[in-house]
C-alpha cells in the first residue's frame, strides 16, 4: 500500500510537470522565418523628410555656430545642413553651410600635403570624408534642394583636396 501511495506521489511531484512541459513545448506554435524583404533585396531605408520646424533649424544653426567658433566645421556643416532639412527657406542655414565649407577648404588648402599635417587638420577641422558623406546624405534625403549643384561641386572640391594628401 505504501509504494503504490509512494509511486503515486512520485509520479504527481516529478512527472506529471515534466508531462506538463513536454505537452507545452510540441503545442508551441513553431519558429518562423521572417524576411525582411527590403532589406534582403538591397533597398535602402530612406530617412523620412523632417517636418518644417524653424525652432529646430534655429537650435541646429546656434549648435553649429558653436562648432564652427571651436573650428570644427565638418561638424558645424552637419548641423546646419540638418537646420535646412528642418527649415528649407531658411538663408542663414544656407549661408552658414556656404561659410563653414569655404572655412573647412581653406584650412585645408593652407596645409602641406602630408599625412601628419591631415592628422593634425583632422583633429582640428574634422575629417573631409565626414563632411562630403553628410552633404550626399543630404542630398539623398532631399533631392529637389536648391542648393544641390553647389552642394555637388562642394563633394567634389572637398574629395579633390582630400586626394591630395598622402594616406
């Protein structure tokens, strides 16, 4: 009587959950494979266009103000190209993005061309490859810009003045 009443506690504590376990884990629904069909086909996600918002710009203009007073101007140029995505009529942004780009060749330009002076410009200035992959990003996201053959002889002065340093 005793190990039947003991087969049967035996048999309540230990198997009967690991019968509730096994039954759980074949009635589970099975993996399925997701495919994320754009990203599997090489589409690109495109930034969404950012809404109108002239406080934005502002914030963006006065943070690349900062930058370009540290003399920064790839950082400065990021930022008031992000105030013209905000703020697409706005001059100030434009003309800020104009200055910083002619401050950051001309610091460029005063250089000799070898590896330690581009270090050095890079500390100081920021990396040209920084600033001609924000203006094309620029350009992708807002293809109907005004300013967008300036912005493409832009790319191109600032990849020929790179080229021109010994890596």
């Amino acid at each position: 009587m005793h190990s039947s009443r003991n087969l049967l506690v035996f048999f309540v504590v230990f198997l009967l959950p690991a019968l509730s376990v096994f039954a759980q884990s074949r009635s589970a629904p099975k993996p399925v494979i997701v495919r994320d069909t754009d990203i599997a086909e090489g589409i690109e996600d495109v930034e969404p266009e950012k809404e109108y918002n002239p406080a934005e710009a502002e914030k963006n203009i006065d943070i690349g103000n900062f930058y370009y007073k540290q003399k920064n101007f790839v950082g400065a140029i990021t930022r008031y190209l992000t105030a013209v995505e905000y703020q697409p009529d706005s001059d100030r942004a434009y003309e800020s993005v104009d200055n910083a780009y002619k401050s950051l060749v001309n610091a460029y330009m005063s250089l000799d061309r070898t590896s330690e002076s581009r270090n050095k410009a890079e500390k100081r200035y920021g990396v040209i490859p920084l600033a001609v992959q924000a203006l094309k990003d620029f350009l992708r996201n807002n293809p109907d810009s005004i300013k967008g053959d300036d912005y493409q002889k832009m790319i191109a002065k600032l990849d020929e003045i790179y080229s021109q340093f010994s890596h």
